[in-house]
C-alpha cells in the first residue's frame, strides 16, 4: 500500500477513530483493555437512580434461586428492578475488576471473594450466606452401582471431577486428601456443567458436583450423597460492590437473601446454611 | 488396421458414420458448431452417445445398438487425443510429459524414457526434455504433445485443430513434422485450413450440420467440391441445379453455361453444381453488350482486399439459395467502377472457366 | 494488486484506506492488548510448565492426526463434489460444509450422540472393545469435525480451477482412473491442497467447543493448549495469557506458511 501525503491525514483520522472506538469499549466486559478502574458512564448511573435499579453479579449455581429472589424483592418493592448476571466467579470478579457496572456480587467461593476485595472493589465486608457441599452425580440407572465415595476409585469405573483450578474440583481434592481415597478421573472439566453434561449423556459412570446441581438437573442425574463431603463446605459470601451507585437498594437485597425468607429459598433449592 | 464409427447423439442433433482403411488419414472439414469435436469425443470415449457402434481392427469401442451397452473406458481405447493446446502436464518435465503413456501402459521408468527420446527426436524436440512445459513456445509444446500421443502407441491418433493456437510461424514446421509422423498410421484430423487437408490427409470429410455433407479424396473434394462449405474452403464459386447440355439451371431459374467433363453427357435431370474461381467473374455496370450469356444482376454486399486484387462478394436473385457470388477484380477496376455495399452491378461468368459436375 | 511497479494508480478512493485501516485495527489491536498483558518476566516459566508443554505437545500431535484425517477423508469428497455430478450433490455440499457454520459445541453433541457410549456407532464399537469417549482420538474426531470443511472447499475450489482438461488428455493417453489421480489429478491441485491442509490444522489447533463437549479434560490426554487455556484463566490469568500468546504465534506461522505457499502455487499455476 502506498500511501501519499494526502492519505497519511485519513490514514491518522481513521486510526484515531479506530483508538476512541477501543477506549469508548474498554468499560464493557471481557475487553483486554488496561483500565481497569473506569467507571461505569455518568448517563447509566443516572438512569439507574431514576429507575431504582441494581445490577447483580451472582455464580451460575445460584441462577435458580436468585431469580426467585430478585422478582420476590421486586414484588415488595415496587419501582426497583433487578438485573441479573450469572457467570463462574472468577469470570464475574474479571468483569467487575474490568468495570462492568454491578451493584451486587455473589460469589460461589470465599476466595473470589477476597480477589475483589484485594482490588478494593467491595463496600464493607462480605457476608457469607450459603453453604454448599458436593454430591456424586450418576446417571439415572446408577450403572456402575455407585454408593459411597470410596466406589469412586475402584478400577474400571469412569469418574469425571472439575479440575482442581475451578472450586468444585479443589473441593473433590480435599475430600480425596481426607478420606485417602484417590481418584482416576477420566476427564477433569473446567465447570459443573460439563461435568454434569458428562454424566446425563451417560458417558461417565459418576461425577462429582454440588448437591445444588443435582437438585437443579431434575430427573437426568441420581444424587448418592456421601458422610465425607462435609470435609469441603464451600461457603457464599456476598457484599456491594464499591463502585455501585445504589449502595442503599444493594444492601437491601442482600438483607433479603440473608433473610430468613432468602434462607429458605436457599435451603429448598439444596444449599447450606452457614 | 481399420476403424470404423456409426454413432448418433440426438440431444446435438448429430448422426454420422465414417470409416477408415489401413493407415489412412482423413481429415474433417466444417463449420464451427457443425460436430468435428463431438465426433472425436465419442471416439475417444470422452462422450457417450445415444446409440451406434465403433471398432478398431476388429476390437469392439463400443456398441449402443440394440439394446447393448458395451462402453469401454477412454484409457481402454487406444485412441490418442491431440488437441487444439498442448495440454501438457504443468507439472511434468517434458520427457515425463512424453513417458506418461508408456508409464501408463506399464513400462519401467527407464523404458518409457526411452521411448519418449525416440518420439522426442522424431518431432525434433530432443534437446527439451528437461524443461518445463511453461517454459516452451507454442509450438514447441504442440511438438511435444505430439510426441506424447505417438509416444502412446495409439491405433487411432485423433488431432483436434492442431495447428489452430499456434502462430504462423510455428504452424509450418508443427505441419512438417505432422506430415513425417502422420505417414502410415490412421488419424483424423479434424481442422479449418485447406492446406492440412492437402498436405496430411488422403481423404476429406466435410461435416456440415452434425451430418457428413461430403466425402471424398482430397483432391477430388477441393477441386470439384459438392457442398457449399468445401467450395468456400477451396475459394471456388458453387451454384446448384440440374444440369443440361450446355450448362446448369438453378431452381429459380437462372441458367450458367459450362463445361462438362469432356466425353460426359448428363442423363435428363440430373441434379449438379458449377464451380467456378472468382477470376473468372467479371463486374459491369449498367446493361452489358456483346455477349449476353452468364450475365446476372446483383447487389454487392462487401468488398474485401484478397490479395492483390479486391474480393466483390455480391447476392442476386439467380445466385443460389445459399447466397454469394464472389468475383475478383484490380483494386483500380473498383476504383473505376466507384464499387460500394449496397451497389446494384452486374456479374459476368467466363463460360470457359465455369466446371459443371454432378452432385 | 503490485504498486510498487508501473505507475502506482490503484484506481481506490483514498476513505477506502481509511476503512481498511480501521478493519486492521479492529483484528490488531486486541493482539496488542493481549501481548501488552503479558508477564514477561514469568513468560518462559509459564510456558515451559510441565502442563502447558503438555497440552502443546497434545494439541500438535492431534492436530496433526486430524489434518492427515481430513486429507484422506477429504480428497475422495472433494473429487467427488466437483468432479461427478449427481442428484443430490448440492446438498451433501451443503452438509458437508455445515461444520463452518455450527457451533463447534454443537458439533461436540453429535459426535457424543454417535461415538458416545451410548451413541448410534458407539454401542457397536464398545461392544468390538473400542473406546472413543474420554480418549485422544475422541480428540481426533472433534477436530476432524470441524477442520475437515476447509480442506474440501479449498481442494473443491482448486479442482474447479484446475478444470478436467488434463485429466481427459491423461486418460486417453492409456491412464488409469487411479494412474490419472495419482500422478495428474493431485498434482495440479497440490498448492491448493497444501493450503487446505494448513488450515485444517489451524482450525484443528483451535478447536475448543466440540472437544470439551464429547471428549472431556484431562491432562495429556484430551486437554488440548486452548482447554488448558481455559482452565488456566480461572486461577492463573497471566498463564493463560502465556499460553494464548503461544497458540497465536503457531496460528501465525501456520497461517503465513499457507499464504506463502498460495503465492508459490498461483506462480505455477499461470501456464497454459
């Protein structure tokens, strides 16, 4: 490409473009942009106040029993609106770190949690509102006759865990430590989903979940509960986010999940009061 | 060796039969579109007709005739094509290009080598072998592929156009060497110029309309043709009619005094043509005096440079239902004469110079 | 296309520059972003780990299954779609080609639904003592899945181009079908297959979806480098971003091998 003198002036306008394009971008999430920090714009925070709406970051095992929570809160209250984003922790703290405009986060582990606290991302202290522990996943007909932890690792039988990277696979680790028992997983997924994906297209003889994944997969799965799981609790804490700006509506959400209301919601759905 | 086809192609509307002697070459003359190609791919086997039947030296091509479905494959058939381009391998070198089939037919690589530098030498492209072919002139690539067909043994050499992409300076040469290769061995040459026809073939076939309008020996066909396309190819003028005592009469009248073969007499209503060159036609204006025979009105359509002199190409109402009549005259006669499209003149037939023959 | 020579008139409006700059940007710039996050001190220890080589290792030895997969699978199919019409030719294109318009997790499904366990050839297999699910060449297939319709379109291409003309020439030569594929057919169309196979490993390489979806995660096993990367970005971002740095330069090489090659094809090509 040549490019002539008269060009080089559109060659720049077009480049300048092109960066205030990527700077205007870098406040939505999962962009590899640097600023972290930036907040979300002065018109949406506006809107929001008008509207009394907060936007909530919650972990994917929680979309069943948040969604009930936040119409509930809607209903006693009228005017708000709760907008809800369920992802994997770690990828919600990336996109509040990255400025993603959430009032409220809920995380799955503690240590997500403390991520964004390191960042000086949350308002005050978390609170810790649910527990939860893991649950052996079998396919309907239990073909492997699965019935304790320990038939996990016997020969010939295929087990499919989370990776120890990701929270349900960390927590199969500390069970196998406290019980001695190792496993052979034939496959170590990245998230519960595919672990259970695994197991409901019957490729796996069990998989290891949280119990409020098995109550969520209906009639696909077979839950076999086991003593040992309480060796892993994993607890859910939840906090405002520093950067809301409806820290007011945000706090009285979480009152409402820490409720003995939320607990209940909570409870029904699987989870762990901690 | 003999060959002989009969094949019809209905969805081209082409029905021919032909036949060859024993080291015979026939060329087939005609208009674009007429079927020259669809003939040689049937031959080959690359197209499938609707029905008849081919054989070479008693070995069945194939037969579609009542009922049968014989088809034998194109590397079955011994049948070399040559076409129009070289069409060699890009990917070969030149003594690869000409030991393809020998290779093919199951010759050791050092065999089929060497066969390929006899038929290299033959077509005096020796000292080739080791290029590639894009880095040969056009006619050293048609010399090549002639090299490669021979070089396949084949009982049939087919050539489609051979010479038609090639310069006129290649031509020549490409026709010599043809003519060496061609001598002895049976081959259709399918092509547009006269001067391959006289030169490589012992026989013409003109092909007009997916039908075999005329055949015959070389000679025979150029000199007294009987179809209007073969006339155009040798330049003569071609009138038809039925032929009478002192000459010819067209269906519409019109009467061309002639010359029967001496010692000929035509039987009452026999059909004919005259032929005669455009020399022997001379143009008037206005009504001519003197000799009134073999002198017609006419409309000139175009003039032409043909040589040295100018080519009147003109139509009248006694000129055939095929058209133009075409006289020669000096570029100073037209000048004289003021000559443009359009002009209403009068054609005069030299009655010497006019052969009468029966269709 | 070539202005340094001639009189350098290209006949396009200089805004066009403009927009293409654009464009450039839009594919350059999160490259850049991603290559500013890297840690480059740690970027040596991170990609050397023994879990990265690893997933490297399985990722270019699949790969490299599924590419020559493709080759043999894919040649028959393209001759085929080119070369022979037949009823029903533009619709076994069409599925042929689906694969490029599918989710790869999708693609993952119905593999699982036919090598599965309990899948239509799975039952079948499992029962003659083949196990696919959970297995490197689980792996295999679901790259073969994905990467097989760029080979047939690039060959399909490359043999429309090529045309049949040499073929015929070949065949009433005295060749074979097979002597005319082998020794004309392939040939000519080789730069064409060449680039076809290079981006069937590129695609290959970066198969993520159906992979995670039928053949699972495990170390050297099945965790090919783009489902390590994945995994690596839930607890060690600057690992991730190692290893996404190393699957681009591949991608790269890949990539410019194929357009090189093209060039060098097109060069031969331009004969008659």
């Amino acid at each position: 490409m040549s490019i002539t003198r008269k060009n080089v002036g559109t060659f720049l306008a077009a480049g300048t473009l092109a960066a205030s394009l990527v700077g205007c971008a870098s406040g939505a999430p999962g962009t590899a942009a640097s600023s972290g920090t930036a907040a979300s714009s002065g018109t949406a925070s506006s809107t929001r106040t008008l509207t009394r709406e907060i936007t909530v970051f919650a972990a994917a095992s929680l979309k069943a029993t948040f969604t009930k929570l936040a119409s509930d809160f809607e209903a006693k209250n009228p005017g708000t609106k709760v907008k809800l984003n369920f992802a994997g922790s770690s990828d919600l703290v990336t996109q509040i770190t990255q400025g993603a405009p959430a009032d409220v986060f809920a995380s799955a582990d503690t240590k997500n949690m403390t991520r964004l606290s390191d960042a000086k991302l949350v308002d005050g202290n978390a609170t810790n509102f649910a527990t939860n522990v893991l649950e052996i996943a079998v396919p309907p007909g239990n073909p492997a006759s699965i019935a304790s932890f320990a038939d996990l690792g016997k020969p010939g039988v295929k087990v499919v865990v989370c990776a120890p990277q990701v929270p349900c696979g960390s927590a199969a680790e500390t069970i196998e430590t406290a019980t001695g028992t190792t496993l052979k997983p034939v496959s170590e997924e990245s998230s519960v989903t595919d672990v259970l994906g695994k197991v409901t297209s019957q490729e796996a003889d069990a998989g290891l979940v949280y119990v409020t994944d098995i109550s969520n997969a209906g009639d696909k799965v077979k839950g076999v509960p086991f003593p040992e799981s309480d060796k892993a609790v994993n607890t859910y804490p939840i906090a405002t986010v520093g950067a809301s700006k409806n820290k007011e509506l945000a706090q009285a959400f979480i009152g409402m999940v820490t409720s003995s209301e939320g607990k209940k919601v909570l409870n029904d759905a699987g989870f762990g009061t901690p | 060796m003999s060959f002989e086809v009969r094949t019809r192609l209905d969805a081209r509307d082409f029905d021919m039969s032909l036949s060859l002697g024993p080291s015979e070459t026939v060329a087939v003359l005609g208009p674009n579109g007429a079927g020259k190609s669809t003939l040689l791919g049937v031959i080959s086997g690359l197209l499938r007709p609707d029905s008849g039947r081919a054989q070479i030296g008693g070995r069945q091509l194939f037969d579609l005739d009542g009922g049968n479905h014989r088809w034998s494959a194109p590397h079955l058939r011994g049948t070399a094509l040559l076409a129009q381009e070289a069409l060699l391998f890009p990917h070969l070198s030149v003594l690869e290009n000409v030991a393809f089939g020998p290779r093919s037919k199951g010759a050791s690589k050092a065999a089929a080598r060497e066969t390929a530098r006899l038929w290299l030498t033959e077509v005096g492209a020796l000292h080739l072998e080791s290029r590639k072919p894009a880095e040969l002139s056009g006619g050293q690539a048609q010399r090549v592929a002639v090299a490669r067909a021979l070089a396949a043994e084949p009982e049939l050499l087919l050539l489609d156009e051979p010479m038609s992409a090639l310069d006129i300076h290649a031509a020549p040469l490409l026709r010599r060497v043809l003519k060496r290769v061609l001598a002895g061995r049976s081959a259709i040459i399918v092509t547009h110029d006269v001067l391959d026809a006289y030169m490589l073939a012992d026989r013409v076939v003109v092909v007009e309309n997916g039908r075999i309008s005329e055949e015959g020996p070389t000679r025979q066909v150029l000199e007294r043709p009987r179809s209007h396309f073969a006339a155009g190819l040798a330049g003569l003028n071609l009138v038809s009619g039925m032929i009478t005592e002192q000459g010819i009469t067209t269906p519409d009248g019109q009467f061309f005094a002639g010359q029967h073969d001496p010692g000929w007499s035509p039987a009452p209503g026999q059909e004919g043509v005259a032929a005669f060159p455009p020399s022997a036609v001379s143009v008037f204006l206005g009504d001519v005096h003197g000799s009134p025979r073999n002198s017609f009105p006419v409309t000139i359509r175009d003039l032409e440079p043909h040589g040295d002199q100018i080519r009147v190409r003109a139509a009248g109402s006694g000129t055939g239902e095929r058209g133009t009549l075409s006289a020669d005259i000096t570029p100073a006669a037209s000048a004289d004469l003021g000559l443009v499209p359009g002009m209403n003149v009068r054609f005069v037939v030299k009655s010497a110079l006019v052969s009468i023959y029966p269709a | 296309m070539n202005s340094r020579s001639g009189t350098g008139y290209t006949g396009v409006p200089p805004w066009i520059y403009a927009i293409a700059a654009a464009g450039a940007l839009f594919v350059l710039l999160p490259l850049v972003a991603m290559v500013a996050k890297v840690n480059w001190p740690q970027f040596i220890p991170l990609i050397t780990s023994e879990s990265s080589v690893t997933a490297l290792g399985l990722s270019l030895r699949t790969s490299a299954a599924s590419t020559a997969l493709c080759i043999i699978l894919g040649i028959p199919l393209a001759l085929v779609l080119a070369r022979s019409p037949f009823p029903g030719q533009r619709l076994l294109r069409a599925f042929v080609l689906l694969p490029l318009v599918l989710p790869p997790v999708v693609g993952g499904i119905a593999l699982l639904y036919t090598f599965g366990r309990q899948g239509l050839l799975g039952k079948s297999l499992e029962v003659a003592g083949i196990q696919i699910a959970f297995s490197t060449t689980a792996v295999v297939l679901a790259q073969t899945f994905v990467a097989l319709p760029f080979l047939v379109v690039s060959l399909e291409g490359a043999l429309r181009t090529a045309g049949n003309r040499y073929e015929l020439v070949a065949a009433t030569l005295g060749a074979r079908p097979t002597t005319v594929l082998r020794r004309v057919t392939v040939p000519l169309v080789l730069p064409g297959l060449a680039s076809g196979a290079v981006l069937s490993f590129a695609r290959s390489l970066g198969e993520f979806g159906a992979t995670l979806t039928f053949a699972g995660s495990l170390e050297g096993v099945t965790r090919t480098l783009p489902l390590e990367i994945y995994l690596q970005r839930e607890t060690d971002a600057d690992a991730a971003v190692a290893l996404s740095l190393v699957l681009v330069a591949v991608a790269v090489a890949v990539v410019g091998l194929s357009y090189g090659r093209r060039n060098a094809g097109a060069r031969v090509e331009v004969q008659p």
